[in-house]
C-alpha cells in the first residue's frame, strides 16, 4: 500500500511542523554529507550534527589543539554584571562554592560587523575555548574543528545568524573594531545560545569586547539550584538566574497510515535553528547507504533509501546520470527548522526525508535549471519538488509518498 506523506499536517507540541513547500517557508540549502557550497561545509559526528565548519584553515595557521575528550555539562546558573576588582579570582571563588561543579566566563558585548547599510550589530561572547567547550550542547563539544577554528581566531556563529546575515563559510567580514573576523563555522553554543557567535579570548580582546563580565555555571549532582544561587549571592552580591532545562517536545506526522511508518521523536530545541533529537530514534531510524550517483554514501531515514536508490539508479540506466552533479550533493538529514530559523517549523531534513543536488545552480528562490527529465523520475519516485513551490527551491526533493519498489506507473 502507497503510504502518502506529502499534504499531511507535521505536527509538534509547542513547534509548528509543516510542509516545507506550503506558501513561502521552502528551506534554504544545507549539507549533511560531501558539502559543496562553503556556507553549509558540515561535521556530522555519529548521532549528532555538530555544525558546520569551513574546510579552509586561515592564515596564519595555529597549531591545532588536542582536547581530551568531555561529558558536556548542561549550565544550571547565569551571573551577569560581574565585576570582580583588581587581585580578585571570582571564578576560583565560585569553584569553591558548595554545590558548583564547574564555572567558566564570559567576554560578552556588541560587534558590527559589515559595511555601510549592511553593518549589523551582533552579540559576541569571548570564551576560554577549553572551559566553555564543556558547558556547549555534546555534539559540538565532540567537534574539534570548531575549537580548532575558534583557536585560530576565527569566529563560530549560530546558524540562525548566519543564515539570517547571509555570511558564507570562510568570508572575512570587516567589524567596527577596524578588524576582519573571519567566519570559521556554524555551532550551536547553548540552549538557549549564549550569543549569536563566541570567539576566543584573544579575538575578543582584538575585537575590544570587555572584559568577563558574565559566568556560567554548572553544578554537582544532585545540587539545589536555588540553595546553590543563594551562595553565589553572598559571594558575590549578585543574584544569578537559574537556567531552566529546555523542555522536550515530540514531532509526529499525522494520519493513521503515516505515523505508523514514520516513528515519532522527541527532541530539544537549541534555540538557534537546530534540534537535538533522542539519539534512540535517531540509531533506529537515521542510516548511512549507498547509492547510485552520489559519492559516498548518504544519511538519511531508512525508509527513504530504497525509493532515493531507485531513482537514482533509474537515472544511471536511462543513461542521464551526467545531469545530476555529484560534487553538488546538498544533504538529506539535518536536524533543524526550515530556514535554519527557530521561529519556523521543523524541516523534512530533520526527518531526513528530503534530498538537495545540483544545489548551486538551483538555489532558493531562483529558477530552477534542473532537467525536467530527472523532475520526471523523482515524482514517480513518490518525492516532491521544491521548484514547483511558490519560492522554488529547485535543488530540493522531499518524500511525497512511501511506495514499493517500483515507481509509480
């Protein structure tokens, strides 16, 4: 039986889902796997997505850090307005605090960065790139590039930003500090984030961000956030605010026939564009494949494997295999909203259900230049195309209907 999917309400609690095609909320490009346009270069590390890190090291060249690995701790307490006076090592103090477990600062402040019209105030947060990293979500903590590029001076940016200010991967951006700030990566930073982009220290010193001025922290096991915020007061005079812990939603897809083939999931939302989703679901239902075409191999949700190989392959035995573009492979699991926007639903790439090729010449918003021939044999495929959309997105295939193994007729 033909399970169909395009058309059904995507649904979650506290999270609008939707068809990526509906109206004007077609997503932007991204890569999962073999990037090719540098703004969307990726880590995919096991279970996770850790972000998006450009393949170029800058120039000069440091010397890339070698982090042990960390269990990523979640911060429970937020101290703003620190101001500790000359002599004064108010994060060893705090370290020293019943109930605190760990305790890193802050460098927070505004940059602009960009010219004329175009400038654009940002927050940016200096971090010690070994202390934060264990207060960021595992997955980015996982991924070295990131501190790599952070201890190169570059900074990492949220993906909401990036997308929301158009910054390209590896573009030199100029800053109001009479400095160019290098975009080295896309990570997600905390949740909620901190900033819309950290850099090191030493960057935010060259960027003229202040100096700490605020702290994280975490705690021990089975300590009282409000017990242990009272004793950071009397030390410090300052109330701290508890963070709370982000609440899990669930997303489903609804119609009976549909959601007993698609597993719901449950997840935490970063706040910035992009999803932690349980990483039971995501060993159930998340694969690695090959197929026709494309180099290496694709991650995706299983159930669309068999369907993406077929048409593949169909476009391999009609001899049109030199139509699709393999270096242009643009991804198919992502976990993140359309858009890379917190304020949009989920995307179908969160689902890994959805497939980008030939992505630079088929951008968002743009004609679409793909063959209609290969159009032709994904539809039958049971995908739908994103350049039939009101913004067309031509690069983008998304699945429409859950078939056998052979094409509609």
């Amino acid at each position: 039986m033909m399970v169909s999917v395009l058309g059904l309400v995507l649904s979650t609690c506290n999270a609008g889902f939707g068809n990526e095609g509906a109206g004007d909320t077609a997503p932007d490009t991204d890569l999962a796997f073999g990037p090719v346009d540098p703004r969307f270069a990726d880590t995919d590390e096991g279970n996770g997505w850790a972000g998006q890190v450009t393949t170029e090291s800058p120039e000069p060249v440091a010397e890339p850090i070698d982090l042990p690995p960390v269990h990523s701790q979640r911060p429970k307490l937020r101290l703003d307005g620190w101001r500790p006076g000359p002599g004064r090592d108010l994060v060893a103090e705090l370290m020293g605090v019943e109930g605190v477990g760990f305790v890193t600062a802050l460098m927070l402040g505004e940059v602009v960065v960009g010219d004329g019209p175009a400038a654009t105030p940002v927050k940016v947060a200096g971090v010690d790139v070994e202390g934060f990293r264990v207060l960021t979500p595992q997955v980015t903590a996982d991924a070295l590039e990131v501190w790599n590029r952070l201890n190169e001076g570059d900074a990492a940016f949220t993906h909401d930003a990036g997308h929301r200010m158009k910054l390209p991967l590896g573009v030199r951006i100029a800053t109001g500090a009479g400095r160019t700030l290098r975009v080295g990566a896309y990570a997600s930073n905390g949740v909620p984030p901190v900033a819309d982009a950290i850099v090191s220290r030493r960057t935010a010193k060259a960027l003229g961000l202040p100096d700490p001025n605020a702290v994280l922290i975490a705690l021990q096991a089975g300590a009282s956030p409000k017990a242990v915020a009272k004793r950071v007061q009397q030390v410090t005079g300052i109330a701290p605010t508890v963070l709370e812990d982000p609440r899990p939603r669930q997303a489903f897809i609804t119609g009976a026939s549909a959601r007993r083939a698609f597993e719901p999931f449950s997840y935490i939302d970063n706040g910035d564009g992009m999803i932690q989703i349980d990483k039971a679901w995501v060993r159930r239902n998340i694969v690695w494949a090959k197929v026709p075409v494309f180099r290496g191999h694709v991650l995706c949700h299983r159930l669309i494997i068999n369907q993406l190989r077929g048409a593949l392959q169909e476009v391999v035995d009609r001899g049109l295999s030199n139509l699709i573009d393999p270096t242009q492979y643009g991804g198919c699991w992502v976990p993140r909203h359309i858009d890379f926007n917190p304020a949009k639903p989920l995307s179908m790439h969160g689902w890994g259900l959805a497939v980008d090729f030939n992505v630079s010449t088929n951008q968002l918003g743009q004609k679409p230049t793909l063959d209609p021939r290969i159009v032709e044999i994904f539809e039958r495929w049971g995908f739908a195309w994103g350049g039939r959309w009101n913004r067309p997105d031509g690069m983008h295939f998304e699945l429409a209907a859950l078939m056998g193994n052979s094409p509609r007729g």
